[in-house]
C-alpha cells in the first residue's frame, strides 16, 4: 500500500503540432490546463507526511508560472518538439523531480514516485509517472 498527495494548479500556453495526425491544431492555438501533480512515497516521513503541501503547491506554482502566458513555439527549450499534453506532463515531472528527488538540495529521500496530470477538459486529460 503506497500514500500520495495531490496538489493542483494551472496554467494558460499557445502552441502548435507538426504533422498531420493533429488537423487544425497545426495552427497556432491556446490551450488551458488543469494540473495536479501527486507525489507518491511506501510510508510517511517522520512528521507523518507524504509531502509538505505548502512546499508542492509552491514549486508547482513557480513550474507552472514558468510556462505560462508563453508561446511554447517560441520557447527555445521546446524547438523541434510537439509539446502535446504527455509532452508537457512528462516536462512537468521531471522539474519537480529535480526539486524533490534525492539528489535534490532539499530531496524528500522518503518519495517514490511524482504523477503529473494535465486536464484538457472535463472530459479528457493525460498523465506522466515517473519514479524518484
């Protein structure tokens, strides 16, 4: 049995795909996301937490800061890549991986695994799981 917690933010980007699986999202168009990001860990630290929901919701925030209001096309960090819902939701992962994982300055040693979900709509959202 594993414990998780999941904090939630958002965010607002304008992007394009290339190739002709995606139709008329070939052109330039925006994209408003739910995010919620669920940390995972085998037992609670010795507070008796997964993880600080103060400190989730504040790296959260400043990842999703970081990306929104921007034209992802014009990002250099995402030149050549379609930056699909699972794109972004692994981009996601991974940054707060580096706040959290073991190697990290201030890494929760006791975390296992972060989940990234980004909701398109109420009807459709994508997720990326990685371990720590």
């Amino acid at each position: 049995m594993t414990f998780s917690v999941t904090v939630r933010d958002h965010m607002m980007i304008a992007h394009s795909f290339t190739g002709e699986t995606f139709g008329p999202a070939q052109r330039l168009h925006g994209a408003t996301f739910i995010v919620d990001a669920t940390f995972g860990a085998d037992d609670l630290d010795a507070d008796g937490v997964v993880v600080d929901i103060g400190r989730a919701t504040a790296e959260l925030s400043e990842i999703t800061a970081a990306l929104s209001y921007r034209n992802l096309d014009d990002e250099p960090e995402f030149a050549g890549m379609n930056t699909t819902t699972e794109a972004l939701c692994r981009v996601i992962a991974d940054r707060l991986a580096d706040r959290f994982g073991a190697g990290s300055a201030s890494g929760s040693r006791h975390l296992t695994s972060i989940t990234v979900t980004l909701h398109e709509s109420h009807i459709a959202w994508a997720s990326y799981s990685r371990p720590l």
